[in-house]
C-alpha cells in the first residue's frame, strides 16, 4: 500500500511541476489575445 501512495505522491508533484512550468507560458498566451482583441476593438 505504501508504494502505491508513492507512486501517487510522485505523480502529484511532477503535475505540480509541470503546471508550474506551464502557468507563465498561459499567462502570456492570455496576455497576447486580449491584447490583440483591445487593438481589434480599437480599431
């Protein structure tokens, strides 16, 4: 039972990790496509 739990542990913390390295590349796919739909607006 207790390789189980740490098997699971170690899979929760490498998804930590990869969200972790995913999070900025999202905040700036978002930043990119409201900024583009501000100047759409604008224009």
């Amino acid at each position: 039972m207790r390789y189980e739990v740490d098997q699971f542990e170690v899979f929760l913390l490498s998804t930590a990790d990869i969200a972790k390295g995913a999070l900025p590349n999202i905040t700036k796919l978002v930043d990119s496509v409201i900024t583009r739909f501000l100047i759409f607006i604008a224009v």
